[in-house]
C-alpha cells in the first residue's frame, strides 16, 4: 500500500492505495512532497503534479482556478434561476389556458427539441 496522486486531477488521490491497481502512467506514487502539503494544510483544489512529484499553485495558478470556480458558480446560479423561471411560466401558462401542466410541458420540450 501507497500514497498516490492522480496525474490529471490532484483532487483524486489516496493515502493507502494498491499501487497495482493505479499504474504510474495515469498516478504519482509516493510523491515526496504530498506529506508536506498535507502538513500544511493546502487543499488538493491547490495542488499540482510536477514530472513525478505534487507541489502547491502559485498565487496566479490559485486565482485561475478561484476564478474558474466562480465563473462555474456564477452560471449554476443563473441556470437555476432560468430553470425557475421556466417553471412559472409554463405553471402560469395552465393555469390561465386550462390545460394540464404535463401538456404545456410537453409542448414546451417539443417547441425546444424543434419539433
């Protein structure tokens, strides 16, 4: 059993791994500086794997990824917030026709599938 670090995404590692199952191709083994920069406390969203080793972001490598992240965020929000307001709508929209809610919601997927 090892330590390993996904090469791809430092988020996905292990501490007590079957080295076997994680082939040195796609996973770091026992890189040396995982031990410091779980002593230090630097979350894995910060870490980054160098040839065979994992070290912390740069100050400017850790604002791209916050400002990826808030980007990300931003637009869950405003997905959401559309996706509510699809739902008035189209409950509005039985509710004033008379037709039932599950035929306006069909029409609505129809109408946006092209159909």
């Amino acid at each position: 059993m090892g330590k390993v670090v996904n090469r791809e995404n430092p988020c996905r590692y292990s501490l007590s791994a079957d080295e076997v199952e994680h082939p040195e191709s796609k996973w770091v083994h026992n890189p040396p500086g995982l031990d410091g920069l779980l002593d230090s406390g630097v979350p894995p969203t910060y870490w980054k794997v160098v040839g065979d080793d994992v070290e912390e972001m740069s100050a400017v490598e850790k604002a791209a990824v916050d400002d990826a992240a808030a980007t990300a965020a931003k637009e869950s929000i405003k997905s959401e917030a559309a996706r509510g307001l699809v739902k008035a709508l189209l409950k509005t929209i039985a509710d004033v026709t008379g037709t039932p809610l599950s035929e306006v919601v069909d029409s609505f997927r129809d109408a946006v599938d092209g159909g």
